[in-house]
C-alpha cells in the first residue's frame, strides 16, 4: 500500500484530535470511570477501528483493510493480556481509583510513541535484510513455548502473582527522590525546598515502560500479518488507545480468561510459524504461504475458543469452591 507524507500526517492529526477529545471528555477531570462511562467508550474506540478498516475496503485497497482487521484483533488481544500486569502495577502503587484512568492515558501515550519509533525501526530492517523474519518468527515460537510453560506454572500454583519493576524504572528510584503519597495528578512538588517526583510519575513510567517490554512480541507478531508501516501503526493505535477503557470494563473478567495465554501462545505460535515460511520464500525456497484471510480465520477462532473454554472452566470451579465452602 503506498502511502503518501499527506495521507501521513492526516492520519497522525486525525488520531491526536481523537486522542484530545478523549482526554477533555473523559480525562481531564479526576473521578471513578463508571461501566457505562467504559463501555461507551470502548464501543466508540472499537467502531473507529472498524470505520477506519471500512474505510481501506472502500478505496480499494481490499487487501490492507484484511491485514489491518489482523493486526488489530491480534494487537487487541495481546493487550488483554497485558491488563493483568497493569492491575498489579496499580496494586503495588496503591494508585486511588479516581487517578487510574490518568495513569493508564499517560502511559498508553507514550506506550504508543515509543512503539511507532520501534514499527520504523523494524520497517527499516525488514525493507533492507529479508533473514530478519527468521528472527521474528523464532521469536515469537519461544514466546509461545513461554506462555505456555507460564500458564502451566500458574496453575499449579508455583507462579506468583507479583510485579517485579524494571531496571530502568528502579533506576529512576534510585537517582531521584520521591514523595510518599500522592498529590493529586501532580508530577512534582516542591517540599522544603527540593523538587520531588510524586508517585504518580513513577506509575505513568512503570506503566509506559512496561508496555514497551510487550511490544517486543506485539511488534514482530503484527509483522507476521502485514509489512506495510501504516497498517501497522495505526492497528497498534487503534488497539491501545481504547486500552485505557477496557481496563476498567473488564477487570473483572481478566481472573475468569483462564485460557487467554494458552489461545495467545497458539496466535504467537502460528504466527512465527508464518514469518519462518515468509522467510523461506523470500529466500527462493519453495514453501506455502499463509493468506491474510486464513490468518484472519485462525485468529478469531483461536480466541472464540480460548473464551468460551475459559468461562466454562471459571464457572466450574467456582461451583467446586461453592461446594466445598463450609456452610454456616
């Protein structure tokens, strides 16, 4: 798909104006997102990216719309799993229900500009050394293979459920000074005469950093699908910036999506397996290709399945803990 410095800029223009109505409406002022605030606006964020996909189709470029309807379901469900890691920074944090959503809009922000430095980073390298696929499809193999020995492991119950901060973020702990409590949504205060950093800082970093250390499986795995730049980022936008929302509409559910890393480790799985045989090609090997349609194809039924065996398995032991509670 060629893409145009016009269409370029109108695209980040036109995600930015949405981004700020986003923030005057329902950001800017500090308070507890109810679930119909959340719901609204997950199903306003989720019809911009069907528009937008709508829109591709209708100028003709059938074949990008399909590879952008990928993209953002894989990065979509990707970002799922992340909101478990979320819930436990704001546990560690202590961070106060009215101050979440602030949080999560700051670091999902920069979340979403340090991964369009890393979609031009890895646009640069595929464009000049094909092997590259190679890379990100056994990449992505052992982070499947990962998942799966994690999802094990939780369930047997050796895996605890713990946030362990980053070395950039400790050191920032260490080097400047903080504040014990939080001052509202200020960054900074000044407290005899020193400037210090306020928790709130320190959660929009472990938040964006943390979100940085997923896109070195969202990024490869979104270029299994597609290896046109603009439908890559703008899957990614439109995938994170309706994160903040879901956060808060299905927290709740995140405990009962049992299966959610066994269906990623298979889409990761899958799509490795994709970019190993894209790379064959590319290499003059004769070897079957993946479509976007199947791929499209495996990825929701993937997660079809992964939700329903999920909420059947949490139904189940939620009436084996019912039975075996003492009854009073």
């Amino acid at each position: 798909m060629d893409v145009s410095t016009t269409t370029w800029v109108l695209t980040i223009v036109g995600l930015c104006a949405l981004i700020a109505v986003d923030f005057f409406i329902g950001g800017r002022k500090p308070h507890e997102v109810s679930m119909k605030e959340a719901g609204t606006w997950t199903i306003v964020w989720v019809v911009l990216a069907i528009l937008f996909g709508a829109g591709l189709y209708a100028v003709g470029e059938s074949r990008a719309a399909g590879e952008f309807a990928a993209g953002y379901i894989t990065e979509k469900s990707l970002s799922v799993d992340n909101l478990f890691v979320f819930v436990l920074i704001m546990a560690k944090f202590a961070v106060p229900t009215i101050y979440q959503q602030r949080v999560l809009m700051v670091g999902v922000l920069m979340a979403l500009v340090m991964r369009a430095i890393f979609i031009a980073a890895g646009a640069a390298l595929i464009s000049t050394f094909s092997w590259v696929f190679f890379i990100f499809g056994g990449f992505l193999i052992w982070t499947a293979w990962k998942l799966v020995r994690e999802a094990r492991a939780e369930e047997q119950g050796h895996e605890e459920e713990a946030y362990e901060e980053n070395r950039l973020l400790k050191l920032v702990e260490r080097r400047f000074p903080s504040t014990s409590r939080y001052h509202g949504t200020k960054l900074f205060v000044v407290e005899n005469g020193r400037r210090l950093m306020t928790p709130m800082l320190i959660v929009m970093l472990a938040i964006g950093s943390t979100d940085l250390l997923f896109a070195l499986d969202s990024i490869p795995a979104i270029f299994g699908l597609t290896q046109d730049p603009y439908i890559v980022f703008t899957a990614n936008a439109f995938a994170l910036m309706g994160l903040r929302q879901l956060y808060f509409l299905i927290g709740g559910l995140l405990k009962k999506l049992v299966h959610l890393s066994y269906g990623l480790s298979i889409i990761l799985g899958f799509i490795g397996v994709k970019l190993v045989l894209h790379a064959l090609h590319e290499q003059g090997v004769h070897v079957p290709e993946i479509s976007t349609p199947v791929s499209l194809a495996v990825i929701c039924g993937v997660l079809v399945v992964t939700t329903i065996t999920s909420l059947r398995a949490s139904r189940k032991l939620g009436r084996e803990e019912e039975q075996a509670a003492p009854r009073g």
